[in-house]
C-alpha cells in the first residue's frame, strides 16, 4: 500500500475581526432626542385630551428608549469628554447637547405640570364629594333646598 501524505489545506489566515465601527455620537443624540420627543408629544396630547392610559403608555415608551438607549448614550456622552475624540468631534456633541436639552425639559416641565394641574382637579371634585356626602339628609330635599334659597313656597313640577 502506498501512503499519502496528508497536504495541509490552505487557508486563509484568521482575519482579527475589525472593531465595531462607532456611531456618530451626534447623530445618536439627535436620533434619541428626536424619538423622546416624539413620545413626549405624543403623552402631552393624550393627557391634555384625558386620555390617561394612552399618557400612561407613552411615558413608558420614553423609559423604555432610555433603557434601551443607556449604552449607546453613555458612549456619545463620553465622546465629549475623551481627549481621543477630535476636538471639533467634541464641540459638535456638546453642541447638540446643549441644543437638546433645553426643549426636552420644557417638554417635561409641561408634562410635569399638566400632571399637577390633573391631580388638583382630582382632589377638589374628591373634596366636593365627600362634602356633599357628609351633607345631613334633609337639608339634602327639595324643600330644604328651597328654604335656603329663601324661597317662601318652593313648588317642584314635573
């Protein structure tokens, strides 16, 4: 029997693999910033139309794009402050910052307020209720309605 002698098989030798390209951070803050709004838009016009559910869903959209964008937010955030990012790099991201930042918590504040504003009205119906509750039975009659209207006869037609 003749024995073959086993030939290596070629191939090519393993490539590293590249590094995951990174995101431009000022394109990641302005996509984040954009969707956030948009959920915060979307909150502010179901809360203004009593739409409490639907406000409800809407500021769980925004958590949960913050979750989801945590990551990503941190490293574009740490481009402006790495002295290996290019300067102009840096100032564009802080730009952008500054530029964001600003509508965003007007956004929130009227959320905030809106919120507030829904929680006081809660109360005072809350409070006229029990009030009127708490009202003695007969004051509660036609007549007597009558007598502190100070009506002398008070005659109810149906």
């Amino acid at each position: 029997m003749k024995e073959t002698a086993m030939l290596p098989t070629p191939h090519s030798p393993p490539t590293s693999p590249r590094p995951a390209a990174r995101p431009d951070p000022v394109a990641v803050i302005a996509r984040f910033v954009a969707e956030l709004e948009g959920h915060a838009e979307r909150a502010a016009r179901a809360a203004r139309e009593g739409r409490a559910v639907d406000a409800l869903r809407a500021a769980g959209a925004m958590q949960m794009l913050l979750h989801s964008q945590a990551g990503t937010l941190r490293d574009a955030l740490a481009a402006a402050q790495s002295k290996r990012v290019p300067l102009e790099t840096r100032l564009a991201v802080r730009k952008a910052l500054d530029g964001a930042l600003a509508p965003l918590g007007r956004s929130v504040r009227a959320l905030e307020a809106q919120a507030k504003a829904r929680q006081a009205r809660q109360a005072a119906i809350g409070a006229a209720l029990r009030a009127a509750a708490s009202v003695s039975g007969p004051a509660r009659s036609y007549a007597a309605l009558g007598r502190m209207a100070g009506a002398k006869h008070f005659a109810v037609t149906a």
